[in-house]
C-alpha cells in the first residue's frame, strides 16, 4: 500500500458503506482509472492509501474474520 497523494483532487467518485449512515468514522472508497483502489477517512480526506484490489479484498476479509478484533484478535 501507498500513500497516494496525486489522486487528492482527481475528480473521483468516492463512496462509503449505507451502512454507516450519517456516521464521522467511516473509510471511503473510490477507483482510480487504472483500477487502483483508493481509501481515506471521511472525516480527514487526506492522506489516501491506494492498494490493488486483490489487497483491499483480503484486508476486508481479514476485519470480517475478526483478525482486528480488540486485545483478543489474531493481529
């Protein structure tokens, strides 16, 4: 993962999860042309921390199995 400071104002469509509502503590999410996907804090858009989607797939699947679950995850 990289810090991606060239996509700060890329006109991007950035999206967030419906889930998190009118929430401030939310991670964003947008694509950049070359299919790089995109992350920042909705509440502090930069820094943006740009991953391969194959990346971002396996970070998702490591917070659904619990790996950053406070003291007793696996990380």
């Amino acid at each position: 993962m990289t810090v991606a400071s060239t996509h700060l104002n890329a006109g991007l469509q950035w999206r967030k999860s419906p889930y998190s509502a009118d929430a401030a503590n939310c991670v964003c999410l947008a694509t950049a042309p070359d299919g790089t996907v995109l992350l920042r804090d909705s509440k502090a858009p930069a820094p943006i921390v740009a991953a391969s989607a194959e990346a971002v797939s396996r970070f998702v699947g490591a917070v659904a199995a619990g790996w950053f679950d406070g003291p007793r995850g696996r990380v």
